[in-house]
C-alpha cells in the first residue's frame, strides 16, 4: 500500500538521529541536541555525528588545528564564486562553489568521504562570503565564518553564540527530504559532492529550506501586537498557509523552536520577537499548530541583520554535517534505493 509523500513509511535504518516519540525531543547519537547547543561547540558536535563520540579535549583541539588546515581554497573556484552575478540565489552559489571543489578535488581512495565532509563544513561559508566580498580568517570559528559572512553588521561574541547554537540544532534531522536525497544519490556509489549537490538542490526547495524566510515576511506583515489577532484570523479564514507552523514529526512541540526561544529571550526584546510570541499563541489557540525550527530561526536572523535570501544558506552551513554522515553510514551498510511505485495509469492497450 503506497502512502502520500511516504509519510509514516520507515525507509532505513540509522544510528545517527532520533527524533519525536513520547518525549518530542531531538538526540544526535544518544545526546539531547538541546543539551549539546547549550555546551558545545559547532566542531564538537560536528565530531560526534562524524566519528561517533563526543570529544575530548585533546581531540577537539586536534580536530580545530585539522580544520584550519582546510580552509584554502582552489584559485580557479574562488575565481569563479567571485565572478557569479550578485543577484544569484544563494543557494546556487553554494551548490556551483560544491561542483567546482568536486572538480578541482575528486574523491579517491586516499581524499575520502570523512576529509570531503570536513573540507566541505569549512568551505561552505567562505564560499558565500566570497560572493558576497568578504573574508574569513583562517582561524575563525564555523559559527563566526558563517557570521562573517552573513551579517551586515559587526560581528561580536553574543551573535557568534547565538550562530553557533542555531548551527547544532539545524545539524541532522534523520530522514528529511534533503537528507533522503543524499542517501539515494550515495546509494549508486556516486561521489560525496554529487550527494550534497542532491541535497542542497532538496532543500532549495520552499516546502523544505524557505520557511524562515517567509515565517519572517508573515511576522514583518504586522507593525504591532495590537493589529496581529485579527490579521493570523483572517489570514486563518482564507485558508492562507502560514509558514513555521506544523512539523511532519513533531506534534506537541518542536524542541529546536523552544530553544531557539530562549536563545532570544536572553538577548535584548525587539518589537518582532514580541509579535512573533502573539502569533504562536493565537495559531496555538486556534489551530492547535506548533512553531516549528524556522519561526523562530527568522526573528534571530533578522536580530543578526541577515538578508532573508541567505536564511536557507545557514540552513546549508548547518545541515552539511548530517548530510555528510548520512552519506558515509549508507556507504557502510549500502543497498541500492529502488522503492515501488503504486501505477494508476490506463490498462494495457492493444
């Protein structure tokens, strides 16, 4: 029996994330993704979903010494990242800065998956900064490079933060579209950066990678708390979907949208995040609908001075590492990916 979408379909098996059930809460290998946001580092948590454990002290400080060493760029892709149009899609810069390294550096048996993945969460961001005209320093932290690279503002210790916990809880998600797409196109045995192409391609679109920036347009729509009840309720009534509520998964709460409250509720109150707040309580009221990740992704952007066209890319920043380590655990276990599909077309004809 097909269903819809595959919603409610097991498609594999995976050590890597656990997510909803019971207790609605997010695990990346058994550690609450909440709890690593609050303690760890981008690089830590990109070295537990990677290698399988929670470093120590010693090897995340190899590890960011390893990191630092990846971060030169082939001359022929900066070239070319500089010279794209600067009304691209981001998304497209991202992906075409991807094609070009998997030129330049094809994988082998020696330059491997594990190498590709690293080299891909330090490039990423400076690939965008490069479009953008701005430079990262060699020693800069993941978190700061994507602020550096996406802020119109000075970068200071409190955004870093902020970046870095939202890095961590936009990590791995288990079998979302972008994250499947991966699966598949590493399921032929194709190279690592022609899964993430796949993924990045996924998530580009808007039903996976651009709630944010329209969670944001809804929260902007309204110049004040007074104004915003009857608008969500009108909006309600025309049966407008509003973007930032709902979750496939998650049905009483999306833990990332709880933490990413309490990220900006120790940050100084704007006059949007008290709208964001009204219209979570009224679609709660109403529709029994939870904000999910993006709704509150958005008002913190959007605080760091970020341009909604670069939200999905911070989802990319983030993502990256679960996109990777999905793509390894399938080469360990790999079976093609060749579902059925149910036909509804005409009886054969003579």
């Amino acid at each position: 029996m097909s269903q819809k979408g595959l919603a409610n379909v097991t498609a594999g098996e995976t050590a890597l994330c656990k997510l909803g059930g019971k207790s609605e809460e997010l695990y990346y290998r058994g550690y609450n993704a909440c709890k690593l946001a609050d303690k760890y580092s981008f690089e830590a948590v990109a070295f537990l979903l990677l290698k399988g454990h929670v470093p120590s002290d010693d090897e995340i400080s190899a590890y960011t010494e390893e990191l630092v060493l990846l971060t030169d760029i082939p001359f022929d892709v900066e070239k070319t990242l500089r010279g794209l149009p600067e009304d691209a899609n981001a998304m497209d810069v991202l992906r075409t800065g991807v094609s070009l390294l998997g030129i330049f550096e094809p994988e082998n048996d020696d330059y491997h998956g594990l190498v590709i993945a690293n080299r891909l969460m330090v490039l990423l961001p400076r690939f965008l900064a490069i479009w953008r005209g701005k430079s990262v320093p060699k020693n800069a932290s993941i978190a700061e490079a994507v602020c550096i690279a996406c802020c119109d503002s000075d970068v200071d210790d409190v955004f870093v933060d902020a970046m870095n916990q939202s890095l961590i809880l936009y990590a791995e998600h288990e079998f979302n579209a972008s994250t499947f797409a991966a699966r598949v196109t590493s399921a032929t045995l194709s190279d690592m950066y022609s899964a993430i192409c796949s993924a990045i391609g996924t998530l580009r679109g808007p039903l996976h990678g651009g709630a944010n920036e329209q969670a944001l347009y809804l929260i902007k729509s309204f110049d004040n708390i007074a104004s915003v009840e009857e608008g969500i309720k009108q909006k309600l009534i025309n049966k407008e979907k509003l973007m930032g509520f709902g979750h496939r998964v998650y049905k009483t709460k999306d833990p990332r949208s709880h933490k990413l409250y309490s990220i900006l509720d120790s940050l100084p109150h704007t006059d949007l995040f008290d709208i964001a707040k009204e219209i979570e309580r009224i679609m709660m009221d109403e529709k029994q609908l939870i904000s999910n990740v993006d709704f509150y992704t958005a008002v913190l952007y959007e605080q760091m001075n970020i341009k909604p066209n670069l939200f999905v890319a911070i989802f990319v920043f983030g993502r990256i590492i679960g996109w990777s380590a999905h793509v390894l655990e399938q080469r360990a276990n790999n079976r093609l990916i060749r579902p059925l599909a149910e036909y509804i077309g005409p009886d054969p004809i003579d």
